[in-house]
C-alpha cells in the first residue's frame, strides 16, 4: 500500500509500506481524512 511517510521534521515522501496489522489487543487503525496548513 502506499502511505505518506514522516521523515523527520521537514522530510515528508510516499512509500510502498505493508498493509497494517494489529499485533496487540490495545492496538487501533486510524484513517486521516483531511487536514489543514498550520499557520505561526
């Protein structure tokens, strides 16, 4: 799957990345549907 990727502070790709798996009870999926720049 692809999934935009953090990089670090200004580091931002796309990536091939495995599906997700939930490995623990406590474990949860989020999706992000939308956001918005930040302004300072």
């Amino acid at each position: 799957m692809r999934a935009v990727v953090l990089n670090g502070p200004r580091g931002v790709s796309v990536s091939e990345v495995p599906d997700e798996t939930l490995e623990q009870p406590t474990d949860a999926l989020t999706e992000i549907t939308a956001t918005r720049p930040r302004s300072s």
